[in-house]
C-alpha cells in the first residue's frame, strides 16, 4: 500500500495542466506525452501488421494516395496550431476492414476504413473534415488525457500506463465512468476538425456536407452513442460555416 501510494503522489506530482487548443478547456495530464505516444504507436503497428498479414492494408491505393494528400496540409496547419506535433512520426494508412471507420491514435497514427469513405461515397472536402476530427482528437491529446483521468478515477492503486490501457479495453464500468469525458471530446474533435480543415482551405461547405452524409448514414463507429446527436453535429457544423463566411 504504501508503494501504492508513493506511486500515486509521484505522479501527482508530475501532472501537467494543459489547455486543449482553440477552446482553452483545462486538462489535468498524468502521462507524459511521449510515454503515450510510445504505447499508441506499439498498438498501431501491431494493428497494421495484423491487418498486412490478413491482406487488408492499403490494398485501395486510389484512396491511399487521396488521404495521403489531404492529410499533409491538414498535418501542416495542426503543427502551426500545436508546434510539438512537428516531431510526430506521422503515418497514414488505409484498412478494408469494416469494423474501422477512422482513428487517429496519440502521435499522429492514422487508419482510415475504404468501406466507410466508399459507403458514404465523399469527396475529397469531405474526406478532409473525417480526417480533420480524427487529427483533432490527437492534437487535443485525447488519448493522454483519457488514460490520466483513468488513473485518477481509480484512485489507488497508481498503475503503469500499459495496465490502465489494458483496463479501459476490458472494464465497462470504468468505460461507462469516463462515457462523459468522451462525448465531451467528441464534441470537441468536431469543433476543432472544423476549425482544421477550414484553415487547410476547405469550403463550409464540405464541412456541412460531411455531417449531412453522417447525419443520412447508416449507423456506424462516427455516428453511435458515444458521439453527440447527429442533428447537435449538422447544427454545429452550420454554425460554423456562417462563422468562416464561406
């Protein structure tokens, strides 16, 4: 117990305070960024060769090659926005797995569904606001600050990183106790992906028309409880768009 709590207080010790970009909302970080960074890009490569060896990664090279290039200014204005994800090791890749819709784990590792982007049959405009919430999620640090408020939920005993990420994939009562936390960053990578794609040069219109596509889906990962209702989405984005006065 004691150690328990000498671990604890340690890591008190060393929480960050930090401000989501653009809103300014305060979060208090546990982890440092690069030990999250590490432990995200070991579950992103074990997810990609899994998917290489079951001949599911980028296999649409079409729609590689159209991430690959939306994504590069969208990676250029979070790195104005945020300067330490200059030294993320960004990646991009594509799955024709149906279970992914689109992720960006901490440290900039991107993987994108062919079957949710053909299904929803977007444009480039609209691929770019997909990818624009999903690197919002990494620029607000969402991953780091859900794995410190994890630790901070549970209280004692202090754990390793690796067993709260273990914790929070197998314990739904720990889920359903940040299910708040969430749809709070949800809403959050929608307004900040707004705001992304906007300053790469995309129209309002492309915003608008993505969350309208959402909106008229078929249910999906992007469009399931844990998101904001899709007509608070559609409004926000219209919101938006009379913002930027396109």
């Amino acid at each position: 117990m004691r150690t328990a709590c000498a671990t604890l207080l340690l890591l008190l010790a060393c929480t960050v305070q930090a401000q989501v970009p653009e809103s300014g909302r305060a979060q208090e970080l546990l982890y440092s960024a690069a030990e999250v960074d590490a432990g995200m890009e070991d579950r992103y490569i074990d997810r990609t060769v899994d998917l290489a060896a079951a001949g599911k990664l980028d296999e649409d090279r079409a729609l590689l090659a159209r991430l690959r290039y939306i994504s590069a200014e969208l990676i250029r204005v979070a790195i104005d926005l945020k300067p330490e994800t200059a030294q993320w090791q960004w990646e991009v890749h594509t799955t024709s797995d149906t279970e992914v819709d689109a992720i960006c784990m901490a440290g900039g590792k991107i993987l994108v569904g062919s079957a949710f982007v053909h299904q929803l049959a977007l444009t480039d405009g609209e691929l770019a606001m997909l990818l624009a919430h999903e690197v919002a999620h990494a620029v607000a640090e969402h991953h780091r600050e859900t794995f410190s408020e994890a630790m901070l939920v549970n209280r004692l005993p202090a754990v390793p990183l690796d067993v709260v990420m273990a914790r929070l994939d197998s314990d739904l009562s720990l889920q359903i106790r940040l299910s708040k936390l969430s749809s709070l960053q949800e809403s959050e990578a929608d307004h900040l992906g707004m705001v992304l794609a906007h300053r790469a040069g995309w129209s309002a219109e492309d915003i608008v028309s993505f969350y309208r596509k959402l909106a008229e889906g078929e249910s999906s990962a992007l469009i399931s409880s844990a998101y904001p209702a899709n007509a608070s989405r559609l409004s926000m984005a219209r919101g938006m768009a009379r913002l930027f006065g396109d």
